[in-house]
C-alpha cells in the first residue's frame, strides 16, 4: 500500500476536514502531520483554539488515520524533517493548501504531489475552520492597480488612482497577505458578521478611523477600508491625502463576470515576522507617476474589457511599485513570477510583497490557482 501525507492545521476539527482525509486515505496508507502551535502563531499571527496536544488526539481517532505527527520545522515547509520519516509515495493537499514552493520540494524528491478541490461530504454544507470560528460575510478587498498611492507620502509626488474590488469570503485567505485580512479584522470587531448598511463612505471612514486612531505611527491606507465596504470595482483617486478626493465605482455585470474569469491567485504565504517593506525605498515623482498612469491605463481596460491591454497595466503597476519598493520582491518570488510569464498577461503581488499571493491576469485558466468571487451591490440584502 501506498503511503499518503497530509499537512496542515486542523483546529476545530469538522466535517470538511473529514472529507479531506476521507479522500486522501482512499489513495493509500494516511499519515498526517499538524503545524505546531507556535508556526500557526507565526503563520497565522494568533495560536489555535485547540493545542497540539489535543489536534493530535482528535486525528489519532479517526479510523482513516494511520499515524499523527507535530511538525517540528516553522514556515511553509514546517513538515520536511516529517518528510524524511514518513517517505511518502503521495502528498495530498487541497486548492487552498497548494503552493508553488511546496509542488517543488515535493517533486525534487521524487513524491507524486495530488491537488484536491475542496469539496463538502454528500449532503453536508460546506466548511472552514473561519467559518466555525464566527459565519462572517464582511469580505475582503483586492488591489488591482495603483497600490501605495493611498499613501500621502506616494501620490504627493504625482496623484493617481489605486483600484479595489471587494471580494466575497469564498476562501480563507492567509493573514498578512495583502488582502486587507488586518482591516477585516477590526470591522470584525466593529460589526461581528456582516458590514452595516447605509452609506458606504460613512461606513468606511468609520473602519478607517477605528483602524488608525489619533496616535498611530503607521496609518494604513484607506483603500483597505475602502476596498472592503464599497462592493463592485472602485478607482480610489488620490492627491496627496490619506482619504481619496473621489471614488468611482463600476457595477457592469458583465465587467465584473469577465475579470472573475481572468485574475487567478497563487498561494504564497505569509509575510515573515521580521518583514520590512519600507527599508531601502527610492520615492521619486517619476516612479509615482508611471505608478497612477499604469492604474490609469488598467481603469480603461476593464471598461473596454480589453484582456491584453488590462494585463500590460497590471504588470506596469507592479514594476512602478517594486521600482520605489525594491523590498516587495526577493529573488524566489521573481523566480516564481518567472514559471507564470508564458501562462500570464500580467502579474503583480496581492500587497506589500515578501507573501500572500500572486495575482495573475490570464486568458486561459491556470491550473491549482484560487479564482476570486467579487461582492456584486445589494449583495448583503
């Protein structure tokens, strides 16, 4: 019999879980290995609701479940030493739980590597661990084009658009990844499970604030607040201050059903903890503005549904923001970038770099990347 590998968290145990190792211990012998509590803190930025100790004991009794181990390493790839114990023939994931870096380390020693869709168990509702934690509908936010000229220190040098759309809960996208998961976090606090109603402005300036109150020695910037309340595609347009001077917002059907079809994320990680985006940076008018022309040029394309011309900008905006932000990136992830440029019209990273994921603009699909589901208006009614 073959020997299967799994890797991942699993507080909270349920159903989806169930499923998951249901389906791996169908292709051999299962043997799963558990992050431990301080990766998932360092991971996750908080610790699991139930130790180690106890995840452990849970999977240990399940019947499909051959052996449970703690991963002893930190990191994406906490699980090699568990690796070279367990010498699996198969390693088995999820979509959520692919990576790029983990399909290399996998087939550089030889283990067939297997990517599941996510699927819940016949007749039972689908499930995540998010989920059980609290059922939430605030969203999240993905920035297409402009980022960094919601800084006042950025567009004073020119002024320029940053374009958002709010995204729909569909998956559990990492902390720290440029996905607005830390301003989520405090409208969270605000309003629990679900974002107020009424003016959207208003709403955001409240989560603005609540974020950044008097005091703060780095404001983030309001396109995060922004990017989550007002639903559709939005061009934040800023001169020179930390709220925009205006937004447009575009609801087009069909718009928003094409860009679902071509922008595609690939999984990453987490930023480390020592992380510094802002070292080394080189502001200069001239990168400003090559930054809000590419943004410029994206807001057009989308409303002319124009795929090449759309992934042209996508790739100038990135290139205007690792210009003054030569942090963003390192060499493994212009490597990654590498592996996509004949599969892609355009790319960028999902934030501040250094994690998360990588955006793709793409006219066919991409094989084990997320697809994102933008949150339409009237979508909380």
């Amino acid at each position: 019999m073959k020997k299967v590998m799994v890797t991942g968290c699993f507080d909270l145990l349920h159903s989806g879980h169930v499923a998951f190792l249901r389906e791996a211990a169908a292709l051999g012998e299962l043997h799963v290995c558990i992050g431990s509590d301080e990766n998932v803190f360092q991971l996750k930025g908080r610790y699991p609701v139930n130790p180690q100790t106890e995840r452990r004991f849970m999977l240990e009794n399940l019947a499909c479940v051959a052996s449970v181990r703690v991963n002893q390493g930190f990191g994406v790839l906490d699980f090699t030493a568990e690796l070279d114990e367990v010498q699996p023939d198969i390693f088995f994931v999820n979509e959520d739980g692919h990576t790029p870096a983990k399909e290399t380390l996998l087939h550089s020693r030889g283990i067939e590597y297997v990517v599941s869709r996510r699927a819940p168990a016949a007749n039972l509702p689908s499930r995540s661990t998010t989920a059980l934690r609290l059922e939430c509908t605030i969203p999240y936010r993905i920035d297409l084009a402009g980022g960094w000229l919601d800084q006042p220190w950025v567009s004073k040098h020119y002024p320029g658009p940053v374009l958002t759309a709010s995204i729909e809960p569909t998956h559990e996208f990492n902390d720290r990844s440029g996905m607005a998961t830390s301003t989520r976090k405090k409208a969270i606090e605000l309003w629990r499970t679900a974002l107020p109603g009424g003016d959207p402005a208003r709403t955001a300036k409240i989560l603005f604030s609540f974020e950044n109150p008097p005091g703060t020695d780095e404001v983030a910037g309001s396109q995060d607040a922004i990017g989550i309340v007002f639903p559709g595609l939005n061009k934040l347009n800023y001169t020179g201050h930390y709220w925009p001077e205006s937004i447009e917002s575009w609801h087009d059907e069909d718009t928003l059903r094409w860009l679902e079809e071509h922008i595609y994320l690939v999984t990453l990680g987490p930023r480390g903890a020592g992380y510094q985006v802002l070292a080394d940076t080189r502001i200069t008018p001239a990168g400003a503005e090559a930054l809000a022309r590419a943004a410029e040029d994206a807001w057009a394309a989308l409303h002319n549904l124009d795929l090449h011309s759309l992934g042209n900008a996508v790739r100038r905006s990135f290139e205007a923001q690792i210009a003054m932000f030569p942090n963003m990136v390192d060499a493994e992830i212009m490597d990654l970038i590498g592996q996509y440029r004949d599969q892609a019209l355009g790319w960028k990273l999902s934030g501040a770099g250094g994690g998360g994921y990588l955006v793709l603009v793409a006219d066919k699909p991409v094989e084990r990347a997320i697809q994102i589901k933008i949150r339409r208006k009237g979508w909380e009614d």
